[in-house]
C-alpha cells in the first residue's frame, strides 16, 4: 500500500514538474513569436508614410509622418515599446482609423471564431466515425470509396472549393447568400448564421478530408493490437471491442491532430473570408496587409501565432490524460 502511494505521488511530481516545464516553453516560445513577427514586418519593403501620404508628397512631410508614427526611432526602441505593450495588453493603434488593435480585432471575433469553432466541430463529428469505418471496411467498396473521397478532398484547394459552392448553392439553386455578413451582426441571427453556413461547409470538406485519413490510420494500428484480438476472442463483438478497448488507445494521437485541425481552422479563415467577403479577422489582416497597417498586422498575426501555441499545450495536457504511458514521463 505505501509502495503504491509512493508510486502515485511520484507521478504526481512527475507530472506538475512536466506542467511548469511545458508552460516556461509556451511563454518563451511566445517570446520568440512576437519577436519573429516584429522583426518579419520591418523587413518587408514598404514605407507606412508613403501609404498614408501617398506618393508626390515632399521629404519633409515623409518625415514628420514617421515622426507621428513613430517609426524614425530606431528599431529596437520601438521593439521595446511594442513588446511593453504586448505585457500589458495593449497592441498598439491602427495606422489609418487611429483606434486601438484590440478593439479592432474584438469586433471582428463574432465573425471569425463561430466560422473556425463550427467548422472544427462539424470535421470532427464527420470524420471521427468516417474513418473508424473506412478502417473497418478497408477491404470492401465502402472503405474504398470512402477513401478515395477523402483523398480527393484534400486534393482540392479550399479557395476553388469555396468558389464552387458559391456557384452551385448560391447562384444556380439560390439556396444561401452567395456571401457578405449582416451589417447589425448576430442581432440578425437568422441572417448571420445563414451568411456562415456555406463558409463553415468549405472549411468542413477540406478539414475532414484529411481527418479522416488520420482517423483511418490509427484505427487501422488498433485493430493490428494484441489486445484487440484477445478482446475478440473472449466474444467481444468488433464495436464492443474497439469501444472498450481501442478508443482510448487511439484517441492519443487523434488528438493531437485535432489541437492542429483546431489551429489550422483559425488560420484557414483568412482564406474562407476573403471568397466569402465576411468581415472577420481573415479580411482584417489581409486589407492590412495591402494598406501597410504594421501595428493591426502585429497584433493579428501575433495573437494567432498564440492561439496555436496555447492550443499546442492544451493537447499535450489532453494526451497525458488519455494515455497512461505518458503521465509517469518527467
């Protein structure tokens, strides 16, 4: 009993000094991060001045504006102001509506994460019990075609797919709105959730389609188990046995594609709202991309930077309460 006791609190140690190494990783990788994006921006060819003044304008008033905006000072005193702000949640303001970037990117977030969280939602219902049978039946028809679907979804580019809905749906059949958002937002809900649902169904196809190609592959590991045979023949019907024993053996590395198909649903919305002209943070970071807004593209990319990150240590945590093999690693 002692031994057993023991044992327990040594994973116990094991597993919060594995925590604090992990969270010490995520804050100095958020670290690097917003170095990386502030460092990136300088270098790319543009001048915020000639944006704002356009060209024709004298020496002297490019100089005064990068004066007012700062970015005359030398780099790493502005890297310093930026970076103080980052500790205190403050990213600065937009270059051209001279309003905060967080309030900015505030207003957008009622767009762009009910797109990333359905599409998220709506691939793994889909393709969780799609590629479990896919797996199961890999010698018969439906497994075949099942397959060969996905595969063909992950061949398409989500951007002509997205173009191809629109054309189908919303011009021929006239069943959706072809794009754009309810100018009063989700105090229009009918509206608002009629304007996301072809978006959500192109993101859904080109995220399941490569869900379920993982899906099929660790259920195919499961099934070549010793434990899943001995199951077997002890009358546990193929379901049962998978259900009782294969489930959490091959959710560990399901999971781990499911923190990055969450990532990548956040990040695809760049591409899904610019086909969609939804006015989410997508469109955001690209107009100011095109406009030169340094500050709003900071703040944009920094802030997805860290949502990948975050969710990168939430699947880490996930993984170890799933598989007991993990959780006694230091």
């Amino acid at each position: 009993m002692w031994r057993r006791s023991a044992s327990g609190a040594d994973r116990s140690r094991a597993g919060l000094g594995w925590l604090l190494r992990r969270i010490g990783w995520l804050l100095g990788s958020l670290v690097v991060a917003a170095s990386a994006v502030f460092l990136l921006l300088r270098v790319l060819p543009g001048d915020p001045a000639v944006t704002l003044l356009g060209i024709g304008s004298s020496p002297e008033q490019y100089d005064a504006v990068r004066r007012q905006l700062g970015t005359d000072r030398p780099l790493l005193a502005q890297y310093v102001d930026w970076f103080g702000g980052l500790l205190t949640g403050d990213l600065g303001e937009g270059l051209f509506t001279r309003t905060p970037v967080l309030d900015q990117i505030t207003e957008r977030l009622p767009v762009t994460l009910p797109l990333a969280l359905s599409a998220f939602v709506a691939s793994a219902l889909v393709a969780v019990p799609v590629g479990v049978l896919a797996a199961v039946r890999r010698r018969g028809l439906l497994g075949v075609v099942l397959s060969g679907l996905a595969q063909l979804g992950i061949a398409l580019p989500v951007f002509w797919l997205g173009i191809l809905l629109v054309w189908l749906v919303a011009v021929r059949w006239r069943l959706l709105p072809p794009g754009g958002f309810p100018r009063v937002g989700w105090r229009d809900p009918g509206g608002a959730v009629e304007s996301l649902v072809l978006p959500v169904l192109t993101l859904t196809v080109a995220q399941a389609s490569l869900l379920i190609r993982y899906v099929r592959s660790a259920t195919l590991d499961v099934l070549h188990q010793d434990y899943l045979r001995t199951a077997r023949s002890l009358g546990y019907s193929l379901p049962r046995a998978l259900w009782r024993h294969g489930l959490r053996n091959g959710a560990a590395p399901v999971v781990n594609v499911l923190g990055v198909l969450l990532a990548s649903s956040l990040l695809g919305t760049v591409v899904i709202e610019s086909v969609f002209a939804l006015p989410g943070l997508g469109t955001l970071l690209l107009s100011s991309v095109q406009a030169r807004d340094l500050p709003v593209v900071q703040g944009t990319v920094f802030l997805m930077t860290a949502t990948v990150l975050l969710v990168g240590l939430v699947v880490d945590v996930v993984q170890r309460l799933i598989d007991p093999r993990l959780r006694g690693r230091a």
